[in-house]
C-alpha cells in the first residue's frame, strides 16, 4: 500500500538553523522539499537560504577528502576485513563530534599515513597482474616456436623475425620468400614448421644489412610478426622462452605479497576509513541542502512531506527539544499536490519486492491504488499457467531453493527468488492441472490416461491421473485453451480498468473518470450482448422479444458508455477502446507460448524413444529437456511481464514524480 504522507513545515529562529538541520539528519523522517523553483517564480515570499563563505571552503575540503577516502577504500580488499558494526558506530559518532577544523586534520593525517602507500601498492599490483597477463599470451606463443628457433643459430650480423600463419595461407610463404630474396639480394632463409591443425611457425632470417627495407616490407604487407615485450626483444626466441617462463614463476609470488601487504592495511585501517567515509557525506550533505530551504531576514523556513505516522514524533522530539522557539505545521495533501507528493510503498515483505518489477514503470502517482499486491497475484498466476509442467517447476524450484541458501548476503539474488519462487510453485500447480511433468512423461508413462467409457459416448478424450483425477491436457483441448486464455485477458482487462475508476474517484480527474468509466461500461456491455446471444436459458425464460429488448437496452447503456469515454478521452479515448480489445485478445499468448513449449517437450521425449538406445535416449532427453528448462524459465517471464506491465497497467497506472527519499544520514546506524 502506499503510505499515507502529510506536508510538513518547520519555522524558526535562523539562530537554531543548522542545530534543527542537525536533528532533521538525525531523524531521517522528512522527505525535503526544494523551494528554490518557488522562490524564483515568487509563489512564496521567501528568499533562498545561502551558504556562508566558510560552508563552502568546508564543503570544497570535505568534498576533496571524501574522493581521496573513496580511492584508498577502493584499493584496499574489504571483503577480507572482519566486519564490527559496533565499533564502526562508535568510531562515526566520535568522528561526528568533531568540529570542522578537528575533523579535517584528523582525517588529512589519515590520508596522508595511508593513501602514498595504498596508491603505491596499487600500482605494482596492477602492473604485476597486466604484465602477468601479457606473458601468459606470449608463453603459448614461445612454446610453439621455440622447437624452430633452437634449430637456428644466428650471429651478430643477422636478425631473425618470427611469424605465425594459418595453415591454409601456409602457400604464402613461398611468395614471401621470393619478395625477401629480391629486397636481401638472397641473403635471407625461411624455416617453417606444422604447430598444430591451424597454425604454422615460421621463423625469417636475413642479413641485417637489409634490417630497415625488410621490416618496412613487413610492415606494409601486414605480414603477422611475433612482437616481445621489450625486455625480451632482443634475445633469441628460445632464450626468451627460458626467460618468460621464469619471469612467470616469479611473479605470482610478488602478487601475493602486494596482496597481503593490502589485506593487513585493510584490517589495521578499513573500519576507520569507513566511518570517515560516512561521516564526510553525511556531513555534505547537511550542507548541500542548505540552499533548498527558504528565509526571512530573522526566519529559516524547511518545507517537506513525512509519513503521517511519523509526524507526531517528529513535531514531539522539535517541541522537545526548543519548546515554542520552533514551530512546526502540518498540511492535510489535497488532489492538486498528489503529483508532486513523494511516494513511499510499504507491503509484507513476500510482496514487497515485487516493487521492484513495478518501478519498472516508475513510482505509483501519490493517492492511486498501489498496484503491487496485484502483481504479486498475477505474475506467478500468467508464468504457471504458459509454462505448465510440474517437472520444469520442480526444476526451477530447487535451483531457486538452492541460490537462495547459496546467496543468503546476496541482496539482488534474495529479491530474485522471492519473485521466482511462487512462479515456479505455480509452474508445478499449473502442470499438476494440465497432466504435462517433463512434458508429455506421464501419459507415456502410463500414468495418465483418456478416460474410456466418456471417450465412447462423447467422442471426447478427458484425461485423468491413475483413472481417477480429470486434467485439462492442453494437447487435446487447443481451443478451450484459448478461450480460457482470452478470458483471463478479459478479466484482467477490466480489473484494470475498474482500478483506473478507483483511482480517478481518489484523485478526482473527472475526464479520467469518464474515460475508464465509459471505457468500462461499454466493454461489460459489448460482453453481455453478446452472451445473451449464446444463452439459451434466457431465451427460454423471457423469449426472443424479451431478450431482444434486454440486448437493445444494454446497447444503449454501451453506447452511452462510449459516449461518455470520447467525452472524457477524445480521440485517445477511441484509440483505447480500440486498444483495449487488442490487448484482451493479447492474451491468447498464454496459449500460444504455452502450448508451444508443451509440444516442443513432447517432441524431446519422441526424439528419446526414436534414438534406439536407452542410454543415448536418457542423455539426450536430460541435454534437451535442460536446455528447454531454461527457455521456459525466461521467454514466459517475458510474456507474463508484458501482460501485466504493459496489457494491464496501461489502464490505470498513473507515475508519480519522485520516490519518498528522506533526508537521512548514512552512517551513525547500529545495523
């Protein structure tokens, strides 16, 4: 639901300014409001509080720090340090006390002890890690060539270049030694040697008379040569080796010392550095919102919204704390400021992150119905019902089981599989129902079967598990498929829009209270005409004039609907009842993806028994059942997401301008 805020503005002598700024931080309740904008416009007689000269000199300063913290903290291997959030509290509110030119000094003595030899330690491992990883592109390299070279024996008077081909281009060398010979009047030989089924070595050796117009020939023939890092260049290719193979011996050894020399000044240094870092931004931003609040030449005046629940408290804790000095008001939020109202949500933790699919869209608008419960009931209930297979579920279940034990820190993965757990569930629900574990298993197992004796009388095959529990087996009933699909569009189509009536009530937007109204009576009108057309029962009990007139009065209730939604839409109005019937019948996607995904898992366990060996049948089934596993797990997520972000909310979601954001500090927090 979304919680109900209030308007708050705070009043006071400009002598207690920055001790009630102080005690807002502390209380991390009031959402600030920017009244720079109103100001400037003159829709409030105030002028802008600005910072003093020694703000902004202290802001610059801690700005600079906190950058230079951030660095060291960056370099630094934190996931390694023991974490006390105890002492790290301690530490925030001790550093908080200081005054601003104490605070300053002891964090510039912090950084100038730690930030030199962090940087250094940086960089050596950086340099030792690239180096490492450019030996290891040339090792594989040398390895290769190195038999060639050894066979080689130059003198100071020739140069040798190493080359490496493919295969297929192996002709070439003939042609380049022809080129070579003209250009070192024939002082020049080509070794070549098969490397493996793609590569071939060559090495080249000339007269280094010839050094310059060989290597220019090279260079514009864009012929592939073998460049060592430079302090390998002028060695032999198989010296080389001998040498690199070393360096790479070596140099793990220095990483992990740079590394253990990180890993103990992150333990002796890192809860201080953190503490420090928390308590520059909080201090920052006590700043930074100086000049958001307006004032008097005597008066300071802070403007926000707060949660209804938490504005007793607040005004308490003021009146507590500087009696009438301060004067704290409330305002009741009105339709007109629903726009710019912040907007906090708040539902039981198994539907909350379900927000975060919501916001997808955006924030809800202050004052309309919070659509996350829905979600939470239609996502998984759409996912179920397009992939149907209690087997597949089961799958999906236990990974998810398993990442959520696996990942319990993991706060994104968390979310996840509080999402995908129901989906799945309802996967296995939904497979139950439709007869479908792996696919078509059950009925080959024997486990499912038609029932007979209905089969002869009806000419109709109903399915039953063990004989006894009937199933809808998705296969046989392709067209009542479809027809259930469509009508859970038109069901979710008009709980969109009787929401979309609800939240124009609540917000008192008559035009869009015409248009999702009129919208609505004139689809459940179409709807009834046309049932009365296919009930015999009511012909039978009123007759064909009485049903007649019964259908000529819904007509005109449907046309006076109509009316009403141009009235209130215009042309968007048209264009959304046209809509609204495309995306009822979008919904036939349920059907067409589901049944898709059941006839490809049939036709794997047809693909199993034609494979003529049970053992082969077994791993190929496993192979592709898994790899259907996980297109069932993303392409129906997709289509379930669409139905209810785009189908659904597109009828009454209405965004708002900004998410509740209290103006709270970030450190000085027991957890």
């Amino acid at each position: 639901m979304l919680v109900p805020m209030t308007k708050v503005e705070i009043i006071g002598p400009k002598g207690l300014f920055n001790d009630v700024v102080s005690m807002l931080h502390e209380d991390g309740s009031l959402h600030i409001e920017d009244l720079s904008a109103k100001i400037q416009s003159g829709a409030v007689p105030l002028e802008r509080m600005e910072l003093v000269q020694d703000q902004k000199t202290d802001q610059d300063r801690m700005e600079e720090l906190l950058i230079r913290i951030r660095s060291i903290l960056g370099v630094l291997h934190q996931d390694k340090t023991p974490k006390d959030a105890d002492l790290r509290l301690l530490e925030y509110k001790r550093l908080y006390c200081l005054d601003t030119a104490q605070l300053s000094m002891e964090i510039t003595e912090v950084v100038s002890e730690v930030e030199d030899r962090t940087a250094k330690l940086a960089a050596s491992q950086a340099a030792i890690e690239s180096e490492i990883a450019q030996l290891g592109r040339y090792e594989p390299i040398l390895q290769k060539i190195q038999p060639l070279a050894k066979q080689i024996v130059t003198t100071g008077a020739y140069e040798s270049v190493a080359l490496l081909i493919e295969r297929r281009y192996k002709g070439a060398l003939e042609q380049l030694k022809a080129e070579l010979d003209k250009i070192t009047h024939k002082q020049c030989e080509i070794v070549s040697t098969d490397v493996d089924e793609e590569t071939t070595a060559a090495i080249m050796v000339f007269s280094r008379a010839y050094s310059d117009p060989v290597h220019k020939f090279l260079a514009v023939e864009n012929v592939n040569q073998i460049r060592l890092p430079g302090e390998f260049q002028d060695l032999p290719f198989d010296v080389a080796y001998d040498e690199l193979k070393a360096k790479r011996k070596e140099l793990p050894e220095n990483l992990k010392k740079i590394t253990a020399e990180l890993e103990s000044m992150s333990i002796k240094w890192e809860l201080r550095l953190l503490a420090i870092r928390d308590v520059l931004t909080d201090k920052i931003d006590e700043v930074g919102v100086i000049p958001k609040f307006g004032c008097t030449d005597y008066t300071f005046v802070i403007s926000g919204w707060t949660p209804l629940a938490d504005f007793e408290e607040l005004s308490r804790e003021i009146l507590k704390r500087w009696g009438a000095e301060v004067v704290v008001s409330k305002t009741e939020i009105k339709e007109d400021m629903y726009a710019e109202t912040p907007v906090a949500v708040k539902n039981p933790k198994r539907v909350a992150p379900y927000s975060m699919l919501m916001n997808v869209r955006g924030v809800p608008k202050y004052g309309t119905v919070d659509p996350t419960w829905m979600l939470f009931i239609f996502f998984p209930l759409f996912y179920g019902m397009i992939v149907g297979d209690f087997g597949y579920g089961a799958v999906m279940l236990a990974v998810i089981v398993w990442l959520r034990f696996k990942f319990r820190e993991v706060e994104l993965i968390q979310v996840a599989t509080t999402i995908l757990g129901p989906a799945a569930t309802m996967v296995i629900v939904f497979g139950l129902a439709y007869g479908e574990g792996f696919g078509n298993a059950p009925k080959l197992l024997g486990w499912l079967d038609y029932n007979k004796a209905h089969y002869a009388e009806t000419g109709q095959k109903i399915y039953e598990w063990f004989g006894t529990v009937p199933v809808f087996y998705r296969p046989e009933h392709i067209m009542a498929y479809m027809w259930i699909a469509l009508l859970a569009g038109v069901v979710h189509v008009l709980l969109g829009l009787i929401v979309g009536v609800v939240n124009s009530i609540k917000t008192k937007h008559t035009k869009h209270l015409q248009e999702k109204g009129g919208l609505l009576v004139t689809i459940l009108g179409v709807l009834v005409i046309v049932g009365l057309g296919q009930l015999t029962i009511i012909t039978d009990t009123i007759g064909q004039t009485g049903q007649m007139w019964v259908q000529i009065g819904v007509g005109v209730v449907s046309l006076a609907g109509m009316y009403y939604a141009l009235r209130g839409g215009g042309v968007m109005g048209a264009v959304e009842m046209l809509e609204s019937v495309a995306h009822m019948a979008s919904y036939i996607r349920i059907m067409a993806v589901g049944l898709a995904g059941a006839m490809f898992a049939n036709a794997i366990n047809s693909l199993m028994g034609a494979m003529g060996h049970p053992i082969a049948g077994i791993l190929m089934g496993v192979l592709l059942h898994a790899l259907h596993i996980v297109m069932a797990s993303f392409s129906p997520m997709i289509h379930a997401l669409r139905l209810n972000l785009l189908e659904f909310f597109g009828k009454f979601y209405e965004t708002g301008k900004q998410p509740y954001s209290p103006f709270t500090k970030v450190g000085g927090k027991s957890t």
